[in-house]
C-alpha cells in the first residue's frame, strides 16, 4: 500500500517537477539566479517609466527607445563582443554585470540625491537661441526632454538593456552553455518560476516601500537603487558557485577555453541574415519587441493620466502608479505560474513545439485588438461600435482602459516569460556552437532593440504627420496585426526545423 501511494506520489511530482535528483545542484541556484534578475527588471521596468513619462510624457518614450537605447544596446553587444574575445570565460560574466552596477550606484549615490537635471524648456530656449524654426523644435521637443532629464534618461537605457542583457546573455546564455537539449526540454519551463516569483515579490515589496516612506516616491527610488546593488552582488555570488562546480573544465584554465571571433555589429547582423534558421528566430523577437512596444505606450499614456490627474501631487502620483504597476508584475507572476504548471510544462509534449510557440503570439493579438477597441471607441465615441454604449455606462471610462490594457500586459507577459522565452532558447540547439555562440547575441539583444525601434519609429511617424500619438494611435493596431502574423509564420517555419532536428537527435 505505501509503495503504491509513494510511487503514485513519484509520478505526480515528476508530472509537474521533471527533474532528476542529480540536477537539483544545479536547478535551485539557477532558478535563484533568475529570481533575482527579473526581481531587479520587475521594478526598474516600472520606475524608468514612472521616471520619465511623469516628467517627458508618453512622447519621450519613442525618442528614448529609437534614439538611446537601439545605440546602446549596440554599443553593449560590442562591449560583450570585447569581453569574450579579451577575457577568460569565467571572468566575462562578472564584467557584463559591472556597467549596471556601476550606473545604478552613480544614480544612488550622485545624481538623484544632488537632482543633476533640468528641464525641456531649457534645452528649447538654446534652440530658440541658435534659430531654429518654431515646426523643427516642436518636432524635437521630445528629445529635448530626454537632454533635459538625462539622469533618467540613461536609468531608462540600463534598465531596458538590463531586460536584454540580464534575462537573455546573462541568464539564459550562461545556462544553454550548462544544460542539454534533453534537459532543456524538462527543466526550462520550470525555471521559469524563479523569474515569476520575482515579479510576484515585487508587489508586496513595492507596496513596503510605499509604507516605510509614507509615499515619497524619491526615498522609494532610493531604497529600489540601494536593492539593485545588493541583488547584483547575490547574482555573483550564485554564478560563481555554479560556474565554479557545474563547468566541465576547470574554470580558470585559459587552455580550456575557447572564445569565438570577435563579431562587428554589421557582421553581427550579416551572420543572422545569412542563416535562416537565426532570421526565423529574429523574427520572433523583432515581432513581440514591436508589438508589446505598440500596445504599451498607448497604455502607459492612460495609465499615467489617470494617476497623475487623480493624485493631489506628482510625488504621490508617481508612488500611486509605482504601487499599480507592481500589482500588475505580481498578477504577471501569478498567471505566469499558472501557465508554466499547467500549460508550458506539458503543451510541448502533448502538442509539440510549434504549437506551444504559436500561443503567445495568438494572446497578444487577440488581447491587443480588445484593448485598440476599447481605447478607440472611448475616444471617438461617435465610431458607432457595439462596446461604444459599455464604456460609456463604466464609471470612469479611463480607468476601464488603465485595467483592461492591465490585463492585456499580464496576459502577454506571462506567456511571454513561461511560453515564449523557453520555446525561443530551445529554438538555438539545432544550431552550430559557433552559431548559437555569435548569433544569440545579436538576436537576443540587437534583435529586441531592433524590434522596439521599429515600434518607435513607427510612433514618431505618426507624431510627425499627425501632431500628437493619441491623435493616430488606431494606426498602430494594424501594426501590431502585420507583426503578429510574420512572428506567427516563423514560428510554423521554425517548427518543422526543430522537428527534423529531433528526429536526427532521436
């Protein structure tokens, strides 16, 4: 009778938990690892934009996304470049985490305590000053609020490259070199509940720090940078640890190492071009880095209205939207876990991995299209479209499209973190190492800041021709509707690769 209930017991744990009890050592520090991480993304993701649309407005975003951060994450994929062709490969991840350390401690340490900024309105008179047409610097107005704002502006680069860089070259490209595709195809999803449990600690975390400083968003600021530093010295430690026991070569051993040719950013893109399999994988992150970018500033523009209106001053509003947003990530964490325990887990040996890839993209579009309605028909009521009368009957129709574009957010994130991201690492094993060792990071860092820089550029057109985002923001659901179905027909193409893959594996 007990061996019958302890095996039933064994099935159902390795069912949910497929893991062997030699890979214990391993998964537990790894999945520490990616707490922390996407601990870390879950509040600087949401206090970069509290920082700067509460000042610049949900215009500087497109600037700081087409203008600052596509630049940087180039200059940063030449610096890992660097790294990896200078440095023993125990010591490169230790440098790749230095440039976020060092800013965050800047920040924390000199310029937010001696407020190092000014305003647009300065940088506006110099231009005023040196002649330029009224038409070319209202056209650069956004810009000049990113000039203005600089402190803020480079919180919201490292954070943005800490969401590429962190999650994809310093997480999961330090674990494809640890783990077979065999175990990949166990354990990927699960580590994944490291990265939703951290953004399901940051809500009751964030809403602590609102208590302890009685909402002054500026000592939250402080308490989240001083976080930062803390969890960067964690992340060390746990790497050093795995590193130092789970390599198959000793690790400080310069022999053993090999480094792969230093790749420029034009040779960077050249080889993902040249290799369809990796354009296939391109597509995939350009795609979702488009679309989310789309649906995202148009809901970070009501959500900031909302708060900033309804807020008796901007310090509070901002401690109000720091509050709602890390709702949001914990929502995010929890829907997350529900889909890596009951869906990732298992869609892919059940229905396979095309199947499993083409979910987010089919969430993400559906979800976008309910809220572009929403959002439309609230803002031209005179459209005619049946949901016109249910949002004008709702109580406040702005706070409607603040939840429902919520609920858009947590539904693409979770499948996001517990769909996608294990179906695209899984995507790199039928590569060559020398592919998957120069092509990730180009796709994985140059491809997200690609596809988001597509995503601004499209909003700065439309700034452009039309005045203001709000003002043609509708043309960027048809946007979102093209990049869905390419990052759909990719996913089908890549499918039948990875099923000839695992048919010659097997």
């Amino acid at each position: 009778m007990n061996r019958a209930f302890w095996s039933r017991v064994s099935g159902i744990k390795d069912f949910f938990f497929p893991i062997k009890s030699n890979e214990w050592g391993l998964f537990l520090p790894l999945i520490c690892m990616f707490f922390l991480i996407s601990f870390c993304y879950s509040f600087l993701r949401t206090s970069k934009d509290i920082l700067v649309i509460s000042r610049g407005g949900a215009e500087i975003l497109s600037a700081l996304k087409l203008y600052c951060v596509l630049p940087s994450a180039l200059l940063y994929t030449s610096y890992y470049a660097v790294l990896c062709d200078r440095l023993p490969r125990f010591y490169i991840y230790y440098f790749a985490l230095l440039p976020f350390l060092v800013y965050y401690a800047l920040f924390y340490f000199v310029f937010f305590p001696l407020q190092l900024w000014t305003t647009p309105e300065v940088i506006v008179g110099w231009l005023q000053y040196a002649g330029l047409p009224s038409g070319a610097i209202a056209a650069m107005r956004p810009m000049c609020a990113v000039i203005a704002y600089w402190p803020f502006s480079l919180y919201y680069v490292m954070a943005e490259l800490w969401g590429s860089a962190g999650m994809s070259l310093l997480f999961w490209g330090f674990t494809n070199s640890l783990v077979s595709f065999s175990q990949a195809k166990r354990i990927y999803a699960l580590l994944g509940i490291g990265a939703n449990l951290g953004l399901m600690a940051t809500g009751p975390y964030i809403h602590q720090l609102a208590e302890w400083s009685g909402h002054n968003y500026a000592q939250m600021v402080e308490w989240l940078m001083l976080t930062f530093i803390l969890a960067v010295g964690c992340i060390a430690a746990l790497y050093t640890y795995v590193e130092s026991n789970y390599r198959q070569y000793r690790p400080f051993d310069p022999n053993g190492l090999s480094h792969p040719e230093r790749l420029s950013w034009f040779e960077a893109i050249d080889l993902v071009i040249r290799s369809k399999h990796l354009l296939l994988i391109a597509v995939l992150v350009m795609s979702y880095g488009l679309s989310i970018n789309l649906v995202e500033i148009v809901w970070k523009s009501q959500l900031t209205k909302y708060f900033l209106t309804s807020a008796p001053d901007l310090n509070q509003g901002q401690a109000m939207m720091q509050k709602f947003s890390a709702d949001t990530n914990m929502m995010t964490g929890i829907v997350s876990i529900f889909f890596i325990l009951f869906v990732s887990t298992h869609a892919e040996r059940v229905f396979g991995w095309t199947v499993t890839a083409l979910m987010t993209p089919v969430i993400l579009l559906v979800m976008g299209i309910v809220f572009f309605a929403i959002s439309f028909s609230m803002q031209y009521p005179e459209s005619g479209l049946g949901i016109v009368f249910a949002i004008q009957s709702f109580a406040d129709p702005l706070y409607l499209c603040v939840l429902v574009g919520a609920l858009q957010n947590v539904l693409s994130k979770a499948a996001k973190y517990s769909l996608f991201d294990p179906t695209k690492e899984k995507a790199y094993f039928p590569l060559s190492d020398d592919e998957r060792t120069k092509g990730k990071s180009a796709v994985d860092v140059l491809g997200a800041r690609f596809g988001k820089a597509m995503g601004s550029f499209v909003q700065q057109v439309i700034i452009l021709f039309f005045g203001s985002l709000s003002a043609g923001f509708y043309l960027l659901g048809f946007v979102i509707i093209a990049a869905c179905c390419a990052w759909i027909a990719s996913a089908v193409l890549l499918g039948r690769r990875l099923v000839a893959f695992e048919e010659q594996q097997n």
